[in-house]
C-alpha cells in the first residue's frame, strides 16, 4: 500500500506544477486506518504547503495518521510556519517521504526534528527519481546555486535548423510543439536572441494555457538594442520582458524601450556582446530556477560555448534539408578536433509525434582537477 499512497501524492505534486516556483513542487497524503483522510499540493500564491492542506483536510483525523510526502517537510521558519512543527502537534505518527530536501536551510533537519519528537521517519527510495524528476530544476538550483539553463531546439534529421532561403512553416509537428509548450510552462524564464525577434517577430510566450506562480520572464540578447518597441515581443507584455545589452548600444533606444515597461540590463562579454554568464549570475539572484533557450544557430553556439548549458532537448522530425548553406543547430567557434567534441549523458528518448522524437540529455562537465 506504500507504494500507492505514494503514487497518490506525486500526483498531488503534479497538479501544483508551474505553480510554486520558486519553491519545490510538493504533494501530501495523510493516511488513517488504510484510508485517506487528508491530501494537498503547495501552490505558492495561496501560502500553504502541502503538508499545512492535508492536515487542514484531515483535522482531528491527522492523530495517529502516517504521512506519505514527496519531499521532506521544512523545519525553518520562511513565508509559512515549519510544516514539522505542525505534524508534531497535529499527533502524525508516521512520516514516509520520497527525497531529502536539497534546501541546505532544510536539508535533513526536517526528519531530525520529527524523529525528536518521536515520529518515525522513512525514506521511501522506490519513489526517489520521480520526486526528483518533478523537482529537477529546484533540486539543481539549490546544489548548483543558479538555474538549470536547457537548450532546445527542433531539428531535421541531419541537425538542421534553418534553410537558405524560405523558412515558412514549422520543422516539427504540432503535437511536437505542444510538447514545447509544456517545457515553457515548467521554465521561469525563456531566452532568445535579437535575430529571431527580426525575423520571426515572435512573442516567445507560455501559450499552454495554465495557470502559473510567477510570469514567464522573456529575455532577448540584444547587444546594440535593435529590438522594435512596436515589435510583437514588446508588445505581448513589456513588464515580462528583460533586454540584455551591452554599454555600446545607443542610449535613446534604451529610453524608448524603458518607457513602454521594459527593462534593459547591460552586461558587457566579450567582443562587444552580452554576458550569458553574467545573466545566468542576474537570474540566480532573482530566485529564478530554471531558463529555457530557444534561439537561432549563433545564440545557441554562444551559449554551448560559454558553458551555461546544462541541458539540451532537441526535437527531431523525420526531414533532411542538406545543403551546406543551411543553418545547424549551434554556430560558433565550436570544437575543431573529434576528440574535443562536447560530451553529454542521462540521455534519454522522447517519442513526440508521427515519427518524431526528441532526445534529452545533460551536459558532461569536465573536472578541472
């Protein structure tokens, strides 16, 4: 019956996904003489943990009851009261979770403090992976202090991602696509550069329709500030918008563009461009946990390059376009020797569509030791 309960509250975590950032995705069941007497999920907005709605559900039934949590319950006082201190004295007697917190305010000292008062406490490994899998980018910005940054692309089979003359259309599917906006849904932030922005004038917004806990931060790299203040970025919502430039560009696009809601930071990198380094350092202090890139050939080598790529989703459908003039996945300086390639790992196969797929995998980083 572990096993069910547990089920039942990862799905309760799932139903708070794009709502909590920036904190942990979380689901509870209380559990009393083999039934469920109280559930809930976190929702940042409404302040309450998941384990503070179970128990409200539960009310006196939570006496005696086991808990089944997909992450360790916080012992530290923050926006909400500990969630241990309210297990304690609401008589829990049991507490089986699926992962330690990775929180170092948290870390371990949540189980410590029930176990002090006498509760047993249990991890529950079977259920580890998935819990984290819910959590990756918390998880990772809470051991890597900064966000998970993930490079997608759509892709032809032989890693294109422009043709030479007419890009109409879509390379990948609509169902493809949908997929993608699930990934923008579960991203804090979305990153592009300014020649997507000219030639698609796109939005680059979270069109899937849910609810979210913080809007989807739209950032452009935009060295010399090209991007129109009538251009279709702009204007799909100016106060989710964040221009990166550097300090040549010039200072009355700056003032257009701050005046319609925008805000422009400069971050000087090297060559006269913008820093994705020194983003990510922006994004971090912000509390943003993760960023998606979805860019053109030339951002998406600058990125690979400068190291800030954790993760890539590539989506790929069943076409070649060939052609020496069409644009790969990632431009750049790249690697000029085979056995400098860039490694990855984890990786794993998505099926997406009719005959469409998309790979996922993490970045090898190399010890410097």
């Amino acid at each position: 019956m572990h096993l069910d309960y547990m089920a039942h509250a990862l799905s309760e975590a799932r139903l708070g996904l794009g709502l909590t950032s920036p904190n942990p995705t979380v689901g509870a069941v209380l559990v009393r003489d083999g039934r469920v007497v109280g559930s809930g999920h976190h929702i940042y907005s409404e302040k309450k943990h998941a384990e503070a709605v179970a128990l409200e559900q539960a009310g006196d039934r939570a006496l005696g009851a086991t808990l089944y949590i997909t992450l360790e319950p916080c012992s530290h006082e923050g926006r909400t009261a500990p969630c241990a201190d309210a297990l304690i004295a609401a008589g829990v007697t049991t507490v089986i979770a699926a992962m330690q917190d990775p929180n170092p305010l948290v870390s371990g000292r949540g189980f410590e403090k029930l176990r002090a008062a006498g509760v047993s406490v249990n991890l529950d490994p079977r259920h580890a992976a998935e819990a984290e899998k819910l959590n990756e980018a918390f998880c990772f910005f809470m051991r890597e202090h900064r966000p998970l940054v993930t490079l997608k692309s759509a892709l032809t089979l032989d890693g294109k991602i422009a043709a030479p003359d007419d890009n109409e259309g879509w390379i990948t599917s609509e169902r493809s696509r949908a997929h993608v906006q699930q990934l923008r849904h579960h991203s804090d932030a979305i990153l592009t550069g300014i020649g997507t922005v000219e030639s698609d004038d796109c939005q680059l917004t979270d069109r899937s329709g849910l609810p979210r806990s913080r809007p989807l931060l739209r950032i452009v790299l935009d060295s010399q500030l090209r991007i129109r203040p009538d251009s279709q970025m702009v204007r799909a919502g100016p106060s989710s918008l964040l221009v990166i430039t550097t300090s040549a560009a010039n200072s009355e696009r700056r003032a257009a563009l701050e005046k319609t809601g925008v805000e422009v930071a400069v971050l000087d990198g090297s060559g006269g461009r913008t820093s994705l380094r020194g983003l990510v350092e922006l994004l971090a202090s912000r509390k943003y946990l993760s960023l998606m890139i979805e860019a053109g050939s030339k951002v998406n080598g600058a990125a690979l390059d400068s190291g800030v790529v954790d993760k890539v989703f590539f989506y790929y459908a069943p076409k070649i376009f060939g052609n020496l003039q069409s644009l790969p996945v990632a431009g750049g300086r790249g690697r000029r020797r085979r056995e400098d390639a860039m490694e990855f790992h984890n990786v794993k196969l998505h099926t997406t569509g009719d005959d469409e797929f998309a790979v996922e995998a993490w970045t090898r980083r190399v010890s410097k030791a």
